[in-house]
C-alpha cells in the first residue's frame, strides 16, 4: 500500500491537465516572491503527505503558490503550515511544531494530509472545471488509506463540500441533501464512513483576525483524535 501510495504521489506530481494552473504554478515558480528569490520553486502539483495507515485526513483547498508551489510539501513554507504544523505537534501528530521546506525533518503519525486541488490556483480559487478533473486523485487516495481512515477534518467549506463527491466515490454512500452546512466544529457522522468535521482554514485571513484561534485547533484535534481512537 505504500508503494501504491508513492506511485499516486508520483502521478500527481508529474499531471500537466489543467492548462491555467499549469501555466500559473509555473509563472509563480520563475517569478519568485522577493524573499525566496534564491531558491528554486517545486512548481508542480503538491501530492499529500503523511503515512498511509493514517486514521485522521485533512482535506486543504489546494496548494500556497510560495508555500506548497515553493517548497513542494503540502503547507509547507506558509504561514497556515505554521498554524497548522504547531497545532498537530501540541496534538503529539507532529514530532516538531514547523514545516519549513521538504527536508526539515518533519514527521507526522497517525494523519496524512491532502487537498482536494493538487496545484496552487490564482488567488486561491480553482475553477469548478479544474476542481472536478483534479477530484480523482483525492479519491484515489482516499481509496488507499480507506482501511484506516476514521476521521477527516475539512479546512474550509472548498474542502467541506469536497467530501461528499469523494465520499460519493469511494465509500458509495450518497450525500445527505440537503447537504450539512460547513461550520467550525460541524461534526456530520454516518454509518461506514468517516466522520466529518468542519474546521475553519488555517489562512492567515483567519488567524490573523482571530476568528480560528490555537485553542479552536486544540479542541478539534482532540475531537478528532477521540474519535479515531
Ligand atoms: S489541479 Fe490536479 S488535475 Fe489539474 S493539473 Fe494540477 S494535479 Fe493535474
């Protein structure tokens, strides 16, 4: 399985199938921001990271173009990775508490990581066209890990309304119409799938202003630990 894993994670990594996010990750990459001016982007689709007996998911919209697009780990050299990266180490998911580039020696356990737009799109906002030709590679992952997989966290309604075509598609259980509203600390359980929790993204639009705090990540990594125990 985890040789079927890195095969995916190969896969994604070299899919050229959306022409504007591929002409985008690309430009970002010789473009640069000032401050990486020196270093050489990733600029390709960020597979998902993590190991592939992981019991909780966390489901991200897609790529940073200086983050993931950069470093070529999923929120990985951003500041939503700093949030999210210190949160999962006060959890004990994380063996340290940043995720600065590829080779910083970040581990993760229990948890494998993945967003449901694998390339970095302009102001954060994948077409639906690009999000329906990417969805595949989501499902195909969950597939793999289905064995293990008890919880997932969607960072935000994108990721939130991700799941149910996903889940559609890998457990054959049709979504709940109406769907259940994206909120922080929305919880939506069913019989043999995983359990949903909303949790506001970690962007800086939303740490910044206060309105995701590191006590509000605390108290949904323990829901979601307590629920994939
Ligand atoms: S968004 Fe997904 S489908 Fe589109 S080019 Fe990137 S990896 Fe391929």
């Amino acid at each position: 399985m985890a040789d079927a894993l890195h095969r995916l994670d190969d896969e994604i990594s070299d899919c050229f199938a959306c022409p504007r996010l591929v002409a985008w990750r690309e430009e970002v990459a010789v473009v640069k921001r000032a401050a990486f001016r020196d270093q050489t982007y990733w600029g390709r689709p960020v597979p998902g990271f993590g190991p592939g007996d992981a019991r909780i998911g966390i489901l991200g919209l897609a790529p940073a173009a200086h983050g993931g697009n950069r470093t070529g780990r999923i929120f990985t050299g951003d500041r939503s990775g700093d949030v999210l990266f210190a949160a999962m180490h006060r959890a004990g998911l994380a063996n340290q508490p940043t995720s600065v580039s590829a080779d910083d020696g970040l581990t993760i356990n229990n948890t494998r990581i993945f967003a449901a737009v694998r390339c970095a799109p302009p102001d954060n906002k994948p077409t639906p066209e690009e999000r329906d030709r990417c969805a595949p590679f989501l499902h195909r992952e969950l597939t793999l890990i289905r064995p293990t997989l008890r919880v997932v966290i969607a960072l935000g309604a994108f990721a939130w309304a991700a799941w149910w075509p996903a889940m559609r598609a890998v457990y054959g259980v049709r979504p709940p119409s109406p769907r259940p509203a994206f909120g922080h600390g929305a919880q939506w359980t069913a019989e043999n799938v995983p359990t949903l929790l909303g949790c506001y993204h970690v962007s800086q639009q939303n740490t910044f202003t206060g309105r995701l705090t590191p006590a509000m990540l605390d108290d949904v990594f323990a829901r979601a630990r307590s629920l994939a125990a």
